[in-house]
C-alpha cells in the first residue's frame, strides 16, 4: 500500500502538469488552465493533523491528465 501525500506536495504536482487547484464546498477540483475540469479530489486530515491527499485520488488525477493528453493531440 502506497502512503498519502502531503497536501503541499500534491499541489506542486498539480502546478507542475499545468493545472490548478480550486476549492469547492466539501472539497477541491482541479482544472487546467484553460479551464478545464480534470477531477475532484478530497483532502484527508484528523484533528490535529496533516493534511494529506489519499493514493486514490493521485492516480485518479494522474489517469485523468493522460486521458486529457491523449484527446488534445
């Protein structure tokens, strides 16, 4: 089993293949710059704790960046 991610690496996946994080009401999407959606991802934390994004949500929003390349080619 993979471990979370802290939520300030996540982000600079994010920035790093061109996208952007926005907060929703419960959670937060991810768009591209050109606007858009890519997925929604939610951020897991405990009272007291860190911030982390889950391995599920990674591979979630790895798999969508692909599948957005593959179409824009």
């Amino acid at each position: 089993m993979v471990a979370p991610v802290p939520e300030h690496k996540f982000n600079r996946l994010v920035r790093d293949h061109g996208c952007i994080l926005r907060s929703t009401a419960k959670e937060y999407e991810i768009v591209t710059r050109d606007g858009q959606f890519v997925c929604s991802v939610a951020v897991s934390h405990k009272k007291g704790g860190k911030r982390e994004i889950k391995p599920v949500y990674i591979k979630r929003f790895l798999q969508a960046i692909e599948t957005i390349r593959e179409l824009n080619r």
